[in-house]
C-alpha cells in the first residue's frame, strides 16, 4: 500500500499555498515552478479542491488561489479525500471478496489498518505542516548564514595565523 502521486502532490502543494497564502493569491505557476509539479497536473487537483470548498479561486490579473478555509480547519485527510485519492490497504478495496467472492484471511487486519491511517491523517492538520515547514527554512537560512560567518572567521583566523608563525 501506498500514496500515489496525487495524494502526496496535492498535500505538497497545499502547503506550498499555505506557507504564502497571507500575501494574497497564489499561482499555480509559482507552485508548479517550487515544487516541480507539472502546470496541467496542478491545475487538476486544484480544481478538485475547489469544488469541495477546500481553496477559493480569484480570477483576473493578480488571481490565484486562495485557502478557502482556516489552516488548521484543514486535515490531510480532508485534501487527500478532496482528490479522490484512495488509500486502501485491502486488496479488494473494502469490498470483502478478494477470495472467491468472499473476505481473505487478513481482510480485518487491512481494513483495521486503513482505519488507523486515516484516523492518523484527520488529526494532521494543514496548519502543523506549514508552521514545521516554515521553521525548518528559517534554520536552514540560519544555519547557511551561521556556517558562511563560520567560514570567514576561519579564513581570517587562518591567515592571521600564518602570519604570525611567518612573519
């Protein structure tokens, strides 16, 4: 079992859309562009999570896409849902006749599996993603702005030190 293309590009870009979404609308354009997720592609999930309330669309020069609903009102499993993305451990899809028209075995095992995926994915909201993703790039830019000071006292140090040892 697994999340397919959908399911993890349309959280990707949720996030994506959440981390700007105060600045007014954002282009699919822009999101295709930082996430690498073809336009086309885009524009498809997106048009799924309008009809299902999740983003807001505004047309016109400076249009985009807007959150339709607060951050932490949205859970992955509510964007995952909204693209018709099926994440189902089953064989059957929940139907109970993987085996001769009747359940497997490990029917119930699968099925308690899905539930508590989907339990998991309804209590992860939009918002934690956004403010996780948010502070793992400010310390990424702290940390690259950190390690170049770093380096340039090293140089300085280094240089300081030859010349005292030579000069």
């Amino acid at each position: 079992m697994r999340l397919t293309t959908k399911g993890r590009f349309a959280v990707t870009a949720m996030i994506d859309l959440g981390m700007r979404h105060q600045h007014g609308p954002v282009t699919l354009a822009g999101i295709s562009e930082r996430q690498r997720i073809s336009l086309s592609y885009l524009e498809q999930l997106f048009g799924r999570l309008r009809r299902q309330g999740i983003v807001d669309s505004v047309r016109g020069p400076g249009g985009g896409y807007t959150l339709a609903r607060a951050l932490d009102d949205i859970s992955v499993a509510c964007i995952i849902r909204a693209v018709d993305e099926p994440i189902d451990a089953t064989k059957c899809g929940g139907l109970g006749n993987c085996h001769d028209d009747r359940e497997c075995m490990t029917h119930d095992l699968w099925m308690g599996l899905n539930a508590h995926i989907y339990q998991y994915l309804e209590s992860v909201h939009l918002g934690e993603l956004v403010r996780k993703q948010l502070k793992k790039e400010a310390e990424e830019m702290q940390d690259g702005a950190s390690a170049t000071h770093k380096r340039g006292r090293h140089i300085v140090g280094s240089a300081e030190l030859k010349a005292v040892v030579h000069g």
